[in-house]
C-alpha cells in the first residue's frame, strides 16, 4: 500500500498516535506526523486544521486524527473542502467510512478506543476500497453542497 498519509493528534489523543505511527511505520506505509509532539495541552482545532487543509489541497492522500473522543477532529476537518473525515468506532464502521463514503480521514477517539482495536481499524480502513456506485452519487451531492457555499 503506497500512499501519502499525515496524522496529527491533541494532547486527548497523542498516546495512541505514537502507538499508530510506530504500527504504520512496521507496516512499511510512511507517514508525517503533524503533532502534538507531547501529552501536553493544546487547542486541538490548531492540529485537525493543520492536517486537513493538507489533505483538501492533495499534499496528502489520506489523514488520521486523533483526540479525546475524536468528535472535536471530525467537526474540523468536515469544514475543508474535499475532506470526508469519518469518526470510527470498530472495524466495520472503519470499512465502510471508505467502501461507502470514501472518507479520506479516518478519526479516532484516542481515549475511548483501546490500542489494538485502533491499530486493526487502521489496517481495515486502508485497504478497503471504495465502492463507487451508488455511494458516488452521494458524494457528488456532498460536493454539490460544499460548491454551493464557497468551499471549492
């Protein structure tokens, strides 16, 4: 699997995004952290833009976020054209946020998602494909909706 991925992650979040980046890196996939560098606290809007508006701009294929719950990450990065990023739970929601949705970011609650389950959520979502179909008529919709105000 070659591709571009960032990931970035609040002080909510950073445990699991080391833990993911070291999982990406034994998978050979090359990924750029965008912070936080520590367990520190910080504005996680200022981390979920920083990854997003690289992904709206094609720098990157895909993202990974990453905070408390990853409520607050999804709520940012859905404000930038082009990016679908879809908050996960388990492996299935995990497949279809890219089999169904396409979503480019996948967004992860670093403390209501245990380690391992993260890691597989990861690895499922990277290598599912999306559908087309049916699912990229919605889309289109989607991106109706984004032309309509402004956003691309």
């Amino acid at each position: 699997l070659l591709m571009n991925i960032a990931i970035a992650s609040d002080h909510g979040g950073f445990e699991l995004k080391e833990e993911l980046r070291a999982f990406l890196k034994d998978t050979d996939i090359s990924c750029t952290d965008l912070g936080v560098a520590n367990g520190e606290s910080v504005d996680y809007p200022d981390f979920g833009m920083a990854l997003a508006v690289r992904v709206s701009d094609g720098e990157f294929e895909r993202g990974i976020l990453i905070c408390g719950t990853g409520i607050g990450m999804s709520i940012v990065a859905n404000k930038f054209p082009k990016v679908r990023a879809a908050l996960v739970w388990d492996t299935f929601t995990a497949r279809m946020a890219r089999e169904h949705n396409d979503a480019n970011v996948l967004v992860i609650g670093g403390r209501t998602t245990e380690k391992d389950l993260a890691k597989e959520m990861v690895k499922v979502w990277l290598e599912a494909r999306f559908e087309g179909g049916r699912h990229q008529l919605r889309l289109d919709k989607i991106r109706e909706i984004e032309k309509r105000w402004g956003m691309g």
